[in-house]
C-alpha cells in the first residue's frame, strides 16, 4: 500500500479552495476549506463556483464532458450533454420533456456519442437528471474521444471486477452487475422493481444517502413512504402501512450514511417475505469485507467509487443479486438487461481493479484509526454526540461483522453548543475537506450542509443536525488524526 500524497499533505487551508481532491483531472472531490466555501457552493456564489477546478460528477459536469459536448453539438441555440448511451440520453431527454412539455429537446448522435440537446429554459432540468439518473458520459471517456485515442473492449475488464467483488462480497461473480457509478446502479434496481410490482409505491426505511430518496420520490408515479428512524417504531409503521397496501420494494442502508443507524435486519426480511416485498440494501460503508448482510436482500448496492477504489477519482457502482430470493431470476434479467443498455468506460474499470487490489490491507488500518478516533471523540468534552457502530448500535452491527472490530471507517460527531463551535472546528481542521468518503486518505465534511442544504429543517425532524460533521477516517496514523482533530478542537 502506498503512501498517498494527501496523508502528509492534507488540503484544508483557505487558498486551497476548489483544488482536486485527490490532485489530479478526474478527482471526485473538491476542496471546500471553510463553512462559508460550503454555504457559497450550495447557493451557487459566482466566487466560489469560479474557484472549484472540479467536483463530484454528478454535481458539477467535469471539463472534459462539457468541452466533448460543445464540440459535438450541432445547435448553437441549445446547450448539450453527451451520453454514451442511446438508451441513456433518450431516458434524460424524456427526464427533461416531463418538465418542460413545450420546448424542444432531442436526441442526436455524433461520433457514437448521443447528445441531448435542450433549450436554456431547461438548465435546472438538465443538471437534475444528470444528477440522479447516472447516465452520463465519465470523463476519462470525454477526454479519450478528445484526444482521439482508441476505445478498448470493457468487457474483459468488468468479468475481472466481478470477479474481485465476489471474492470480497462472498458472493456469485454471475450475479454481479456494474454500472458507471453508485447512483446509475441504483436507479437500475428501481427500474427493474418497477417493472416487477408496476404502479406500486416504496419505501425507505432509514435515514439514506440524500439522492437515493429522491429518487424514489421524482421517478416512481406512486407515493414513497418515508420511514427516518429505522427502528422498531418505524417497523411497526411499516408492517401496518404494508398491512394496508403492498409495496413493489423496500430501499434501506447498513450502516446508515450518515447516521451509522443498523437497523434490525432480520425482522426487516421477514416483514418484506410476508409482503412479497424486495429490499434493496446498500452496502456501501460495509466496504465489500467487513459484513455480510447480502443473505437479507434481493439486491445489494454497493458504490465502487468509494472503499472498493479508495484514491477518488474514479466512479462505479455495482448490484449483487440473491440467488435464494423468490424474485432472483426477473430481476437478475432486468439487471443484466440493464447493464447492457448502460456503458462503463474501459479505462475506468482498469483504475478501479488496479485500486481494489489492496482493499483488505486498506480496512485493515481504516477500521482501527476509526475505533480510535470515535473512542477518543466520545470521551472528548467538547464533542456532544458520536455516531459510530462501535458506539452505537454495536449489538445489532456484531450479528453481522465478519471479523471482530470491522467497524468500518465512517463515523459522524456534533459538538458541545455547535452553533458556535461548529465552524471554527471545521475552519481549523487540517484534514482534507470534501464530498466523498472511502480514501485512503482522511476526508471530512459537513454532510447535512452539503446533502440537505435546501432542506434543514426536514433534515433535523428526521433526527439529523444540520451541525453535524462526517469523517471518512483515512490510513494516517490514528495519533496523528487525534492531534489534528484535539488542535482544532482547542
């Protein structure tokens, strides 16, 4: 495992605003040093937009993607944005076209790239559906279509990743499909449960990753059903709301993100079994070794742009199908349906089977630093409150750790009065700060400003402080991401 520059070398200080994270052109995440950077993201503040060389792909369109998509375009009235997909653009054009019935969007091809074109009125639209879709065009793509470089054939490469992940999942590589990113993989479940429970509503049981709700709420005709706390209050809401009307599945996380809640999975499978009623469970922050909670869904996310890459700067997602559950088979065929109108980039896939190779030494350390640091923070008397499964819900965490102290390397925390100690804390901590989480390197943020910033207070009636601070504990020495976070605490 190598030394990765950002361990010594952290990216936190004022004039590291919108610097790469890691430095190099397909980063996944940027430098946002101080919480007025984060509150000028999120309003769209010119300055600060101006400053942000690149950011999370979905959030904000990479240069190469943009540069691809003004070179190719044919219509100088209408902006564009390419897709390596004809089945991916024409799922965003119709995206768009739902909001906005009267202007003209289309689809064109030009060297095998499908654009689709929209007028400007369709901007906010447009950058909607690239964000929640997860069809679009990954920008080493872009940038090899630039420098007209030859595109090798990806297939021999994602039967290696399936392979890798099957090994690490304790899982069959025949039931493994990929996708360019985490969020692309999940809206390929969502589809393909529509298509076996039509005209039927969901449910989120948990507190999720924020687009993963969404999702569920602006691509699904029937109502989803909300359940925030995961626990057995919320279960028996479910098991009456079920009682009422069936549901075509049930989205949940183990851990949660940010919370690290660990809901009870076994009474959750025998709900959803006496309903005819799929789950789908990601397992992102199980880091691919450290669980085994895919025996209790039909279907396991994982986002391969976090633990299984660890360096940030390439996408992927992936979906594992139970074979032993009663929908195995549709949905397999969905999914691999799916897979083949959807297209993962050659080049990425060989970064990320390079960076996976070395997952299990990575955790290794990752799980130690974090039983550390949260042990240190929950004793710590500024620190009001400390999420982590090592703290909180051990119990229920332990039924399915496949080691002991697996713990992974996510945790969250809020301080003492935080509406005053919050923002010095996070000004003055010298760790990389950033959307992300799974690197080798330590990466912090404050996870409610950045998923929830237009929506706090349904945030805080869920239970989740817009004050709180999400660390993704990296491979430093623990000692040394202690002293940091004890300097800017003092």
């Amino acid at each position: 495992m190598d030394q990765h520059p950002l361990i010594e070398n952290p990216l936190y200080r004022v004039d590291d605003l919108g610097k790469p994270i890691p430095e190099n052109v397909h980063a996944v995440s940027m430098c946002l040093p101080r919480w007025e950077d984060v509150i000028g993201y999120e309003e769209r503040d010119p300055t600060t937009l101006q400053a942000l060389q690149l950011g999370y792909p979905r959030f904000l369109i990479h240069p190469y993607v943009l540069q691809l998509a003004n070179h190719l375009n044919p219509d100088p009235d209408r902006a564009a944005l390419p897709f390596p997909t004809a089945t991916g653009a024409n799922r965003h054009r119709d995206f768009i076209q739902h909001q906005h019935t009267d202007e003209a969007v289309d689809v064109v091809e030009r060297n095998q790239i499908h654009l689709v074109l929209y007028p400007p009125a369709c901007g906010d639209a447009a950058r909607a559906g690239w964000q929640l879709l997860g069809d679009g065009l990954a920008s080493r793509h872009a940038e090899a279509i630039l420098n007209v470089e030859s595109l090798a054939d990806p297939q021999p490469l994602a039967t290696e990743i399936r392979h890798q992940l099957a090994a690490y999942t304790q899982t069959d590589a025949n039931q493994i499909v990929l996708f360019p990113n985490g969020m692309a993989a999940l809206h390929a479940a969502l589809r393909a449960l529509q298509a076996l429970h039509p005209n039927k509503g969901f449910a989120q049981f948990g507190f999720p990753y924020g687009d993963t709700l969404k999702l569920l709420k602006r691509l699904n005709t029937a109502a989803t059903r909300f359940y925030p706390y995961g626990d057995p209050q919320d279960l028996n809401h479910l098991k009456a709301d079920l009682a009422m009307q069936p549901m075509a599945g049930i989205f949940t996380e183990f851990p949660s993100n940010p919370l690290l809640n660990c809901i009870d999975l076994e009474q959750l499978r025998a709900l959803a079994d006496r309903h005819a009623c799929p789950i789908v469970l990601d397992e992102t922050l199980g880091a691919c070794i450290n669980l085994d909670t895919h025996a209790f869904a039909d279907i396991s996310a994982i986002s391969l742009t976090k633990y299984f890459s660890g360096q940030g700067d390439v996408m992927g997602g992936a979906l594992l199908i139970n074979p032993d559950r009663p929908f195995a088979q549709p949905l397999l065929e969905a999914l691999q349906k799916a897979e083949q109108e959807s297209y993962c980039f050659a080049g990425d896939l060989e970064k990320l089977s390079q960076q996976a190779a070395d997952l299990p030494e990575r955790m290794s350390v990752i799980n130690r630093n974090a039983i550390e640091i949260a042990a240190f923070l929950e004793e710590h008397p500024a620190i009001e409150q400390v999420w982590h499964p090592s703290l909180n819900d051990q119990e229920c965490y332990d039924r399915y750790a496949r080691s002991e102290a697996s713990y992974g390397g996510v945790l969250s925390f809020t301080l003492e009065f935080p509406e005053e100690n919050t923002i010095p804390f996070y000004d003055k901590l010298a760790c990389c700060k950033g959307p992300n989480l799974g690197t080798v390197f330590t990466l912090c943020c404050p996870f409610v400003m950045l998923a929830h910033y237009h929506e706090l207070d349904w945030a805080e009636d869920a239970g989740v402080s817009r004050w709180l601070i999400r660390l993704s504990v990296g491979t430093e020495p623990a000692q040394e991401l202690i002293d940091r976070i004890e300097r800017a605490l003092s």
